[in-house]
C-alpha cells in the first residue's frame, strides 16, 4: 500500500508497523495533538502499545489506518472508516503539530482519495471537522469537499464545539 503525491517531495502513505511505536508514543505526550484528535492524555505505555498492535493488526472490512510518511519518517496516518460499496469517511491526523499548516494534511489527503479510488472504488469521501478548526476546514475546502451539515458536538481543544460534515463526490 504505498502512494506517492509529488507535491510535497517524498509523501509516501503507507502500511503502519510496529516500528512506528516509539513516533507514536512520542505524539501521545504532546497535549495538543491529544487534544486536537481525541487521544486519551496521560495513557500509559503499555495500553498505548496495546492499541498501537490493534492499528497494525486490524483486519476490518470497513475500516483502514495507514501511515503517513515524509522524508521516510511516520509523520501521521490516514483513516478510510465506514467504508460500503463506493464510500468511505476519510480522517488524517499529523502527529507533530510543528508540521501544522505545512501541506502534508492536504497532500496526505489526496494520497488517500487516489489510493481509495483505484483500490477500492470508492467514489464518495466524507470527512469531519470541529468549527473551531479553521486549519482543517479550509483544506476540505480546498480540495473541493462541500460543508454537507452542521450535526453534533464534541470537546476539540478543551471547549464543547460544532462538528461539521463535508463530502467529495
């Protein structure tokens, strides 16, 4: 599974191993990223290592996590969640936030569609944001994803704030 974008040099989506652990230990203590994707603070080692096995090992018909690498180094990962018959909900989360705002979010997400495309027909992307995140909302948008409603709540940085659902087709 890998998917080279040729806008950021070197953006490979891949399959996760466990020799990502150590990176992905690594974004667990860092507030923000928890904050901004909704990973439990604090979590021990051991049960970060479990969840981090279930990633890897996850044999799910609807449900499909790969890795996001740059310069070949696990900067990230994408989610195909939901997946039936040619859709799919789409999610990413880079896992070092001083990478925010550089590009990879956008080009990862491109990767993603034309990896689910070819390899699994799937022709209709969601994803979700929280309002708050302006960063986000504005790359959906400027990929072509359309705000489809304004459903539900959910913390994002501390504070209760407004999902909202987008689609591609």
């Amino acid at each position: 599974m890998n998917a080279k974008n040729n806008n950021i040099h070197s953006l490979t989506i891949r399959s996760l191993s466990i020799n990502d652990y150590e990176i992905v230990l690594n974004w667990s203590k860092d507030d923000i990223f928890c904050s901004a994707n909704g990973w439990e603070k604090n979590r021990s080692e051991e049960e970060l290592y479990r969840w981090w096995l279930n990633c890897i090992d996850n044999k799910s018909e609807d449900f499909v996590r790969m890795g996001i690498e740059l310069e070949e180094r696990l900067v990230g990962y994408a989610d195909l969640a939901c997946i039936k018959d040619n859709t799919a909900e789409l999610g990413i989360a880079i896992g070092e936030s001083a990478l925010w705002g550089k590009g990879i979010g956008s080009n990862s997400i491109l990767s993603v569609m034309d990896y689910a495309t070819k390899n699994l027909g799937i022709r209709i992307f969601n994803a979700e944001t929280h309002e708050e995140n302006i960063r986000s909302r504005k790359m959906l948008e400027k990929i072509g994803f359309i705000e489809i409603s304004r459903i539900g709540y959910e913390e994002y940085l501390g504070t209760e704030n407004q999902l909202i659902q987008y689609r591609f087709q």
